[in-house]
C-alpha cells in the first residue's frame, strides 16, 4: 500500500507527477514550467485553505524561481527540497529522477517559512563562518532541509525558521 500525503504538492510537471504518483497516494499542481500564471497560483491558494500545499520543485535555478513566486504569493505553504546529488542523471536534474526513498525523505522534512522577525543577525551568521564558506553553508542548508543556497537566501531562511546562533551551534558544532 502506498503511503498516502495530505497536502497537494506543486511541481513543476508531469513527469514529476508520474514519479510521485508511482510512489505515494498523492495529488499534485503542476505549473508547467517556470512562467507559473496566476490561474496557478489561484489553484495554489485553494489547495493550501483546504489541504495544505507542499512545494517540491527542481533543485535548480527555474525551481528556485517557482518556489519564490508560489510561497510570496500564497503563504503557510510547506517547502521540501531535494538534494541536487539525489535528484539528477548525467544530462537533467529533477524531481522525477530521484528514488523512492530519497523523494519520502524530502517530504517527510519539509519546512515552512513565516516568521519575519530577525533571530539570527547577520554578525552572527557571519561568525558562524556561513559567510565565503560554501560547504559549510551547504551542510547548514541539508541539516537544516532548506535546500542548498547562496549565503542571502541561507541566513533569510533560517531567520524564517526562527533558527537562532545557539540551535545553528548545536546542531552543527556539537
């Protein structure tokens, strides 16, 4: 039996659909790519009143893009990401290349981005050495499951999730 996912989760096409869909009891939105119009977003607001929406797009630069403008344009919606190493064969990368557990792991850790307020500075995430040192950010980002980002993104994400320089040290540095 598969296992079953409340929420609608937005991709970015079909085939991440079919793969999702050979995995899991689910329902998706596809936006067809990263031009998302806003009778996609519309469908977005609806799905997250009534089931909540997860976000799994492409580790890419146009996934990037769509989850941008889908979680500033509906909030409350839930982000799972996908390493790029996870999701790829020699030519593509994307959710539809990913295996079964890979794809169950990503969802079982998605995150949510709301709060607004400035917990972690940026003296502190520069402190943190999260600043000119990529691999230590990108371990930040797997153990924090954000995705792999620029330093900007990275300290605006975990400032969303309410990380503070004290959780960041324990789980990194302990």
């Amino acid at each position: 039996m598969k296992q079953h996912i409340k929420e609608i989760i937005v991709v970015e096409g079909k085939n991440d659909t079919n793969t999702l869909q050979s995995f899991f009891d689910c329902d998706t939105i596809e936006t067809g790519g990263d031009q998302v119009n806003e009778k996609t977003i519309e469908r977005v607001r609806q799905a997250q009143k009534t089931r909540g929406v997860i976000i799994f797009t492409d580790p890419d630069t146009p996934g990037e893009h769509i989850r941008r403008l889908i979680g500033g344009s509906v909030p409350g919606c839930k982000h799972a990401f996908i390493n790029k190493e996870k999701a790829k064969t020699p030519k593509k990368v994307g959710v539809e290349h990913a295996n079964r557990e890979d794809l169950w792991d990503a969802l079982c850790n998605y995150v949510t981005f709301e709060n607004k307020e400035e917990v972690l500075s940026w003296q502190d995430f520069i402190d943190l050495g999260l600043v000119g040192n990529k691999a230590l950010r990108f371990q930040v980002c797997e153990s924090f499951h954000i995705g792999p980002c620029n330093a900007k993104t990275c300290f605006k994400r975990l400032n969303q999730m309410k990380m503070t320089r004290k959780k960041i040290e324990e789980r990194i540095f302990s």
